[in-house]
C-alpha cells in the first residue's frame, strides 16, 4: 500500500517532499504550488494546511511496513 510521510529530503520540516514523493513528481514543483497557492489566495489557509499535516504525517524512518 502506498502510504504519505514527511520526506527526508526537507526545507521546513518535509511535508511538499513528502507530498512529491507520493504522486511521482518533483518535490520542487510542490514547493511552488505552495508560493503560488500563498501569494493568491488567504494567507492564513496555507499554513494552516502545512501545520496540520507537519503534525500528523509520520517521518519517512518511522513507517514500518509489515
């Protein structure tokens, strides 16, 4: 099964890498939707959206698959 996690190759605390990793794609792509998500619409809901999945996605070391 394929699973989300923080990535270990982060410039805040990994949730874009993370993110890139599951879909396939570049994680720097992720990182400019995000800007680009930032700059257009309410500044407040991004971070919100970064904070909560910083804080429940598990780190990339800390899944076991069984």
């Amino acid at each position: 099964m394929k699973r989300i996690y923080k990535s270990n190759e982060k410039v805040i605390s990994g949730v874009c890498g993370g993110i890139g990793n599951y879909f396939g794609i570049d994680p720097v792509i992720i990182r400019i939707l995000f800007i680009i998500f930032l700059i257009t619409n309410w500044f407040i809901y991004p971070f919100i959206a970064y904070f909560v999945m910083a804080s429940i996605l598990p780190q990339e070391t800390d899944i076991i698959d069984i």
